[in-house]
C-alpha cells in the first residue's frame, strides 16, 4: 500500500498521542513523561533503543534486512553510547525535538497543557508524534530497506543546544556507520497553509548568540554624578552603537539583526546604580557575518564603557549556528513532497527564516535539510494567525499523517538513491 495510505490508517493514533504530550509538555533537557509515552509508542517495534545519560533523549535505530539478519523485537540499552552492531547499506537520520516552552497556553483547546507554565507552543509535540508514526511506517518496510534508519528523539532544543549533547553521545553514528544524510521537520501555526511543505537552498535558519552585557559603574547620590560613575547613559549608548553597527557595518543583503531584549539598573530617581545588565539577541544568516558581529559587539561594548573611563564585560551565553540545508538535500525534498503529495504542497522558501535551530549542529556535520510544514488550522488565515511561541499557537492534527509519510519516504528514497549510486 502507498505510504500516505498507510500512514493515514494511523493518523489517530498519531493525534491521541500528540495530544497526550501536549497536554503535559516539560521543559529542557529532562523531559521524562515525555520520554516515557514516546518509548510505549514504540514498544514492539524492530528497533534498538538507547537512551541519553545527559539528557532524556531517545534514540532508536532501524536496521534494513540483512542476510543471515535475525527476527528481532524493541532492544533496550542504557546509556550514551549508541553504536549499533549490525546492519548494512548508508544510513539516514531523522529527527524530531520533544520539548516545549515556558509560556502559560490560552489557547482553549480540551487538550490543551495541564502544567502550569508550560506549554507545547512549537509544535515539538506534532514532531514526536510524526516521528513516531515514521518509525511505525519504516518499521513496516524493514524487509525492504537498503540501509538503516535513526530515529533521534531530542530534548532540549528551545535554547539548551540537546542536539550537541545528543552528537557528543554518539546519535550520528548510532547505526554503526555515520548518517549519510538527516532531515528535520518543524511545524508552523502560521504563514504557511496547512499541509504545505517548505524548504530552500542554503541558510535555512539563523545563527542566534545570546550576549550578556554588565556596564560596571561607581554608584552614588543621584544629586552628585561627579561622584560616582554612571553606568546608565554608557548603556544607552551601547544599546544605541549596537544599532548603528547593524546598519554601517554589515552587507544589507547578508543581513544581521541585534536586539536588546532586557535592560536592567537602578533601583529608585535619586540613586545611582553600580551597574547595568542588557541582555542581547544577534541573528545572522553566514557563518562570515556571524564572525563579525561577535567579535564587533564585543569590541563596541569595551570601547563605548572605556571611553567614560568605566569597564563592562560582555559573555556570550549559548549560540547555534546558521542552519544550512545542503542544496542538492533541499531539491531532493521538494521532488519528493511534490511526487508524494502533489507540487502544490511545496513552497519554496524564498529567504531564510530568523529564528535559530539547533538541527544546524547536526547539519554542520551530516548534509540534509530542515523542512518546515504548514500546521495552521483552517479557516484560520495563516497570514494573521498567532506564530509558533504564541500563548494562542494551534498547530492542527491533520498534517501528523502526512509528515509521517514524507519522513518515511524520504528514508525510503534517499537509502535507494545512495545504495543504487
Ligand atoms: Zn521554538
Ligand atoms: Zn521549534
């Protein structure tokens, strides 16, 4: 039977156990009832389990018949690790994040988050169901398959980088080989119709960095400034600089975008504070331009404190990369999308998205593709709908079967493309 066939006989239960996880989303890197409905979803499955030591990550690992292969049910190891023993022909990745965000939800739905302060406002719970339904659906054509399949479960994507910890305990190779290929697949409540898959050549997503910044000042009587050394107008200027330097220093058409989303000092009018704290968002769309603004912000907010005569330090806090699809990957998915389910479910992206994945820490090393997939419920117009980290987000059930067959038919396809050359 075709895949989408076959995938649309699970589409229920794909929806009861999205709903599940969305109704109880946990955030971060440990993320265990989530883990727990994941593994009983794919209990009896042909797969070989391993589970993460620094994170609650699951990865499970297909293996394409082999001659002299056995029968073989679900295999569980503890442990980082992940080298499977067996198994022939290229591997393929595919992946899928699990956690969700600290954001009360409003949408109203009866299955919506029973936690307070959490909420599954990206849609991670649709990818593990979607991943979940791959696995059931590869798991069908095992007999079939040139070559093995990974499946990564992962944590911690919302700003804890669970893909980096999921690469040091060894996801890429789990299959006993390197992956040959990986492909992610990311919901959107909005912008994109319902159903409809898209991805572009190139940057995909932005490098973000995380800067913190403390302006060190003298405090003192609001009155007497000749006293003290304010911190306060040398961090206006610094927020002030930083917007120039986007402007006069970086190519319009390899753009960079700083924000200084929290600016913190003082505690009352008459007081002069000993600091101020800014928190800063740098996106940028090349690895040339992500460079520089690193290094020229950093430099700006030295120079700007010194020339007051006061200090101030500047530390990044985390960052991902640019998330770059190989191109020859991203025309490979739009082929299939359009073969699979008609050339009217493919959008190409016209330009990178702003928002930053951490997918790219496995695309630095693996070529492959992020892909996005329209999720916004209709008659909702998805050009006004509430976008993914709203508080109102809805992602609709209807496309989990789809995205299970495009992940089944992408492994499909691409471990025959590789085995046969
Ligand atoms: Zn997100
Ligand atoms: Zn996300």
């Amino acid at each position: 039977m075709a895949v989408t066939e076959d995938a649309a006989e699970i589409a229920g239960e794909l929806a009861h156990l999205r709903r599940a996880i969305h109704a109880e989303p946990e955030i971060g890197l440990h993320l265990p009832l989530t883990q727990e409905k994941i593994l009983a979803a794919l209990d009896g499955l042909p797969l070989e389990i391993t589970l993460g030591s620094a994170l609650s990550s699951v990865t499970a690992v297909l293996h394409g018949a082999v001659p002299g292969d056995g029968e073989g049910g679900t295999v569980k190891r503890e442990g980082g690790g992940g080298r499977g023993a067996v198994g022939g022909g290229p591997v393929v990745l595919l992946r899928a994040d699990m956690d969700a965000l600290p954001v009360t939800e409003r949408t109203g739905l009866d299955f919506a988050s029973r936690i307070d302060g959490a909420m599954h406002a990206c849609g991670h719970d649709l990818h593990s169901a979607m991943l979940v339904g791959a696995a059931r659906l590869l798991s069908e054509r095992q007999a079939d398959l040139p070559g093995s399949v990974v499946f990564m479960f992962q944590p911690g994507e919302e700003g804890c980088g669970g893909a980096k910890f999921m690469i040091e305990e060894g996801v890429l190779d789990a299959a006993g080989q390197r992956a040959a290929t990986a492909y992610a697949l990311h919901v959107a409540s909005a912008e994109l119709r319902a159903g409809v898959f898209s991805t572009r050549e190139g940057p995909m997503m932005a490098a973000a960095e995380a800067l913190d910044i403390t302006v060190h000042g003298r405090g003192g009587h609001g009155s007497q400034p000749h006293h003290a050394a304010d911190p306060i107008p040398v961090a206006c200027e610094i927020v002030t600089a930083l917007q120039v330097l986007v402007t006069r220093t970086f190519d319009i058409f390899d753009p960079v975008v700083i924000t200084v989303g929290s600016f913190h000092a003082g505690t009352t009018n008459n007081v002069i504070p000993d600091e101020a704290r800014l928190q800063v968002t740098i996106r940028s769309f090349s690895a040339a331009s992500r460079a520089l603004a690193r290094e020229a912000a950093v430099r700006l907010v030295h120079d700007t404190a010194s020339a007051h005569g006061l200090t101030a330090t500047a530390e990044f806090e985390g960052s991902y990369p640019v998330t770059v699809n190989d191109d020859r990957e991203a025309r490979f998915a739009a082929e299939v999308v359009a073969d699979l389910l008609g050339g009217d479910r493919f959008w190409p992206q016209p330009h990178p998205m702003a928002g930053a994945e951490d997918f790219s820490f496995v695309l630095d090393q693996v070529p492959g593709a992020f892909i996005m997939l329209g999720a916004c419920p209709p008659p909702v117009d998805p050009a006004t709908a509430p976008f993914n980290h709203s508080a109102f987000a809805v992602f609709d059930d209807t496309v989990l079967a789809d995205g299970a067959a495009l992940f089944t038919e992408l492994a499909v396809r691409r471990l025959s493309r590789q085995s046969h050359g």
